[in-house]
C-alpha cells in the first residue's frame, strides 16, 4: 500500500481516507489487475525522482561522434601527413572516424590507389583505433570506418 501502510485489500473509499489522513496521494499502480493495486506516496516527489533517474543515466550513456577525413586518389605526402595527424587526434579525442576516398571524373580508374591509401591510414593508426569496416567503393567513394581503441 504504501512506505508506513500495511498491505492490504481496502474499499476506495478508505484508501482515499487514508491516503488523505497522511498527507500523501493515492496512486494507481496497476488498474487491471483485480482488485486494482494502488500505493499511497508523494506523487510528486516519485516523478521528480524518476527525472533524477533518467538524467543520471543520460549522462553515463557516451555520444558517439563521427569525423570524416576525406582524401582524393592521388594524395601526396605532406597532406597525407596532416590527415593522418587530424584523424590520430580525432582516435585520441574517443570519435569514430570515416576516413574515404572520393573520386571525381575519370580518376575512378585508380581505385588501387585509393585502397592502398586507406590500408596505409589504417595500418599507421593501429595503436590509436582498430578497423571497423574495410574499405568498400559506394558509387565515386571508397570509404572505411575506424574505431577508437579503448582506454585502459
């Protein structure tokens, strides 16, 4: 029935009395049961609890951040270096990272290239994050997932 209330089968009537006699309100827990069950509490002090609740499990619950890095099939060193550099701090930061291969025009004729280059990334990434998904060509993008590793 309720905190300081012994359970058991009252007429509505009573319930209300008594719920009212201790300041506190009749809640209807389960109407279809038979006889309904009810508990006598402060109601607004159970839903003000429940929001705690949630907000607290909100907050342990992570967000996962997706950053994409985007690279063309015939990128040269020096912006290969930066990329890189950008996505091991992306991997550090706890994102995801989608690195791909975008090919414009013809340049699709260097898919090759493009797979190479996403394994290289990959390979040099290792101790930051580990591959999700290889890389698999989507109409002009060759794109692969890494994840971040985690921390112990």
């Amino acid at each position: 029935m309720g905190d300081n209330v012994e359970p058991g089968v009252f007429k509505t009537a009573d319930a209300l009395r008594l719920a009212d006699q201790l300041e506190l309100d009749l809640v209807e827990i389960s109407p279809n049961a038979e006889p309904p069950v009810c508990k006598i509490m402060d109601y607004k002090k159970f839903l003000y609890e429940q929001k705690r609740r949630e907000k607290e499990l909100k907050a342990k619950s992570t967000q996962i951040t997706i950053k994409e890095i985007r690279f063309g099939p015939q990128t040269d060193e020096h912006d290969y270096e930066f990329k890189k550099k950008n996505a091991e701090k992306f991997l550090k930061e706890g994102s995801k990272l989608k690195a791909f291969v975008f090919f414009k025009g013809r340049s699709i004729i260097y898919k090759e290239q493009g797979q190479i280059l996403l394994l290289r990334l990959a390979q040099d990434l290792e101790d930051y994050g580990k591959v999700e998904a290889m890389p698999v060509l989507e109409g002009k993008r060759m794109i692969m997932f890494i994840a971040p590793k985690k921390k112990k």
